[in-house]
C-alpha cells in the first residue's frame, strides 16, 4: 500500500514538474514572440477577483459568449475610422478634413455635444480627434456623403449604406450589454464577411 502511494504521489510529481517546465517555456517563446499565449491567469486586479465571483454564474457566461462580438465590433469600427481618417485626409489634401465640408453639419454639432457633455461630465476626455466621437452610423454617412473619396475602395455605395444599417443594429445589443439571439450571431458574421466583401 505505501508502495502504491509513493509510486502515485511520484507521479503526480513527474505531472507537475512537466507541467511547470511546459509553462516556463511557454512564457519564455511568447515573450521572446511578444505573443500572449493565454496559457496564464489575465491580471486581473483585486477588486475585480473580489467582485466578479459575486456576479450570477448565468451572467459571467453570458458575458464570456458576448465579449468576442464586442472585440470584433471594436475592431471593425476603429479600423473604419482609421480608414476613413487615412482617407479623407489624402483625398483632402490636409489632416484637418473635419473643418472642410466633408462633414455633414450635423455630425459636427452632434459630435460637439457629445464633446462638451463629456468635458461636463469630469471624467478625462477619451480623445483630442473629433473622428473618435462619432458614431458607427455617422462614419457610415461620411462615407457615404464622400463617395468621390471612397467610391476606389468600395463596390457599391448603396451596399455601403445597406451593411453599415445591418451592422448598426446588430452593434447595438453589443454595445449596450445585451446579449445576442443566436440568429442575430449569424446575421453579425454574415454583415462582417459582407463588408469586407465590399472591399475587394
């Protein structure tokens, strides 16, 4: 018996050494490839380990499933506003686009509002660009009110103005933390691919 259990604690010894050493080398070829292996615990910080154990087990799921349609509409719309930044700015001949007419008016009084309530609001202003104030549909309507600029890099301004649409209500839930009919994942993964397709 004592045989038996020195030959499984040694094991169990043998596992944890292996795993150790697979982990020190892990960290070592991520660090060397600047590349987050996701093998470690995130740092997260203390009043989040004291918290989020609180929250629902139904919510925390539910959050885990929602938080890559909210990294993939993140990505989407800040690669949008760098395109169309990258855009204007050639095609305007000058980093400040957004005082020539290319704007729509009422983005830029809609967009000052959004501006001043922020500043009011004393919490640290998110950006000095006004581009960053817009909303996903705004940036849909410079593009569109700038086909001339963009009419190169897109195949149909009417499909622009269709998939920004779809787009804009499916980022919606996303946005305001409200999850996703499982339809609703399709329709976002086929509004994706359509507006890259838009693109080649």
């Amino acid at each position: 018996m004592a045989n038996e259990n020195s030959g499984v604690l040694g094991r169990i010894k043998e596992f944890g050494m292996t795993n150790q050493m697979l982990a020190d080398d892990l960290l070592r070829i991520g660090a060397a490839h600047g590349v987050d292996l996701g093998h470690l615990a995130s740092g997260a910080n203390a009043a989040e380990d004291a918290y989020y154990p609180q929250f629902p087990a139904r919510i925390r799921a539910e959050a885990h499933r929602m938080a890559r349609h909210y990294e993939l509409f993140y990505c989407l719309e800040v690669s949008v506003r760098d395109l169309v930044n990258v855009t204007l700015t050639e095609s305007k001949g000058t980093d400040d686009w957004w005082a020539t007419d290319c704007v729509p008016q009422q983005i830029k009084l809609d967009v000052s509002g959004r501006i001043k309530a922020e500043i009011d609001s004393g919490v640290s202003r998110r950006s000095d660009d006004e581009l960053d104030f817009t909303t996903f549909g705004e940036l849909g309507t410079i593009i569109v009110v700038n086909w001339n600029s963009f009419g190169g890099i897109f195949t149909s301004k009417k499909a622009v103005e269709k998939v920004v649409g779809s787009l804009n209500s499916l980022r919606n839930p996303i946005a305001h933390c409200c999850p996703l009919a499982e339809d609703e994942e399709v329709r976002l993964s086929l509004a994706l691919r359509d507006w890259f397709r838009l693109m080649e």
